[in-house]
C-alpha cells in the first residue's frame, strides 16, 4: 500500500505501477501525461448544480469522483 508516501518522481509511480499484478492476470497499462492545461477556464451557469461530488474516505480533500447528470436531449 502506498498511501501517504511521497514519490521521488513521477516516473518511480510509472514504474511501481507497472509491477502491479492481480489474481486474474488484468493487464496495467501506465501513460504520463506531460501536458499544459489553461487554468480558468469557466463552465455553463448550471453545471456546478448538476454536479455531485463523491469525497472518498482517504484524503477526501484530493480523493474525490465528479459525477454530473446525464441530460437527454
């Protein structure tokens, strides 16, 4: 388990997940992501009220799942 450590890098995280094995042989496939995204970008007026946000029981303040409604058109 590796809650609360901190990693030297984040190619040690790459590498530790690719050692990952479970019972039914599930295969993890690991990308790192080196992009710049625009901060402050603003969202339509209601979907902050269409937004459930699901805290998870670890660090919720940085664990957490947004889980928007769907809307049928």
């Amino acid at each position: 388990m590796c809650q609360g450590l901190i990693f030297e890098s984040v190619q040690t995280v790459k590498d530790l997940m690719a050692t990952v094995t479970t019972r039914t042989a599930l295969k993890l496939l690991t990308t790192i992501l080196y992009n710049t995204y625009q901060t402050g970008r603003k969202v339509a007026v209601d979907f902050k009220s269409n937004l459930k946000i699901v805290f998870d029981e670890f660090l919720p303040q940085w664990n957490y799942t947004p889980k928007p409604q769907l809307q049928v058109i």
